[in-house]
C-alpha cells in the first residue's frame, strides 16, 4: 500500500497543481473578458471545453517525466559528471554568475528565439500535423492555450527549454520564469481587446497572438513569438491591423475531431480536406 502511495503521490502532486492554476485563470480571465472583450459574441462557455480540460490536467503528467529524460540525455551528452553535478545544482560559469533576474531574461530571449523558428517549422508539413489541433478550436480562449498535441509539446517546449538550459543557466532562474510561463499562454490566449499599444513590438499580447489563430489568408501565418513581438518584426512576421479584433478562428481546411482522444491519433490519419 504504502508503494502504491509512493508512486501515486507525484501524480496527485501534479493534478494538485494544475488544478490551483486552473481555478487561478478562471478567476483572472472570465471577469477579464466580460469587461474587455476581444469577440463580445464568443460565449463563456463552449462544447470542447472538455477536451481541453484534459489537456490541462493530463498533460503535465505526461511531459514532466519526458522533459526529464531529454535534459538529462542532452546534458549526459555535453558534459562530464563533475559537469553535470555543478550544472543541477547551480548552473556553469559565465553564465550562472550572472544576476538571476539577467538570466531568467537571457532565458526567455533564447527560449523565444528558438521557439519563433520551431513554430514556423510546426506550420509547414509535416509538423502541421500534429500543430493544427492547437489551431482547431473556433472559439479562442484562456483554455485554448492547454490543448497541444504531445509531440508538439515535445519538439516545441520541452526540447527547446532542454537545449536553453544546457547552455548554464542556474537552475532558480528557469523557477523565476515559472510563475510567468504558467500565466503568459492563457493570457495570450483569452478573449481580451489588449493590444499593449506602444508596447505591442515588446510583449505578445491577446490581440496579437490572436491574429495567428485566423486563417492563413489572414493571420495564421503571421506571429509565431510567443512572448517577444520584435522577433517577427525583425523577420517579416508581425501582423496586428489598428482598430481591428480577430473573430474568425479555427483550421476550417480540415475536418479536426473535437475529443481528446481524437485529437490525440488524428495527425497519424490520412488527410482528408473539406
């Protein structure tokens, strides 16, 4: 019994977790889009809710022990054991010596760089695939940010932050980024009107990433930074039309299931275009 508990515990520890942050963003950001609506008409509640519920609940549970073992297989592969004993503890010099708040910055500038060029690898086949069910939802909200098929995940952040944090980095200053990362995506992704104008070419707001979950013809192809504008300033990819709120979403060119399971298995299906 006590085994079974000892087994059970990291699992209930990480359902324990998603839950808080969910109640967390549902406090935040249903108010939120009640007062500042990006798409007045989009309802609070919709049919595939579910499905990314489980995405939400299901998912840290499934990456957090592949995350792990890609770290370590990166790490084993550049460094010796001294290495990687002074690497899990307290980073490598330079880097490690720098302030925390410098690197948790470095951290996310690299981590968004390296994400910038995977998300346009993921819009090209055949990665699309597998990336169409985060672009499948026909109402984009706070929630739609849970619902990523695994391989995505797998190639987009979990190996992104594996290679990042083989660079040095202290380990505190990928926790200082924590509470923001877990925050930043569903923000991004809620039904708000929040441009950040004059700092809309320094952090991704709802409106901008917004525009990416139209249509190709409109923004689909266009912001694919997660937290940095300027990114796709600098190559070619900004797009945010003044006084213009994106209300059109979903891959309409497909026929996407809406279960979790689903989802799960369609990218391994033949295509099949409306």
């Amino acid at each position: 019994m006590n085994n079974l508990l000892e087994h059970l515990h990291p699992l209930l520890m990480s359902f324990g977790q998603s839950a808080e942050w969910f109640c967390i963003c549902l406090v935040i950001f249903v108010p939120l889009a009640y007062l500042f609506a990006g798409k007045p008409s989009q309802p609070y509640l919709r049919r595939d809710m579910l499905t990314d519920s489980a995405y939400w609940f299901f998912g840290p549970v499934f990456y957090a022990p592949i995350g792990l073992y890609i770290t370590i297989g990166l790490v084993t592969l550049f460094y010796s054991p001294a290495a990687i004993n002074q690497l899990s503890q307290h980073g490598l010099a330079p880097l490690a010596s720098f302030p925390l708040i410098v690197q948790a910055f470095l951290v996310l500038l690299g981590t968004d760089f390296l994400q910038y060029w995977m998300h346009r690898f993921f819009h090209r086949d055949p990665l699309w695939r597998f990336h169409i069910i985060h672009h499948s939802p026909v109402e984009v909200d706070w929630l739609s940010a849970a619902r990523f098929h695994p391989i995505n995940i797998i190639l987009y952040s979990t190996l992104m932050n594996a290679i990042i944090f083989t660079f040095g980095f202290s380990p505190e200053a990928f926790a200082l980024l924590a509470p923001f990362n877990l925050i930043y995506s569903p923000l991004v992704h809620a039904n708000l009107n929040w441009s950040y104008g004059p700092f809309r070419y320094l952090l991704a707001s709802p409106v901008f990433h917004r525009w990416h979950h139209t249509s190709p013809e409109e923004g689909g192809m266009k912001n694919f930074a997660p937290t940095f504008p300027f990114l796709d300033l600098m190559f070619g990819t900004f797009y945010m039309p003044k006084g213009v709120q994106p209300v059109d979403f979903g891959a309409h060119h497909e026929r996407v299931p809406t279960d979790f399971f689903g989802q799960i298995v369609y990218p391994f299906h033949k295509r099949v275009d409306k």
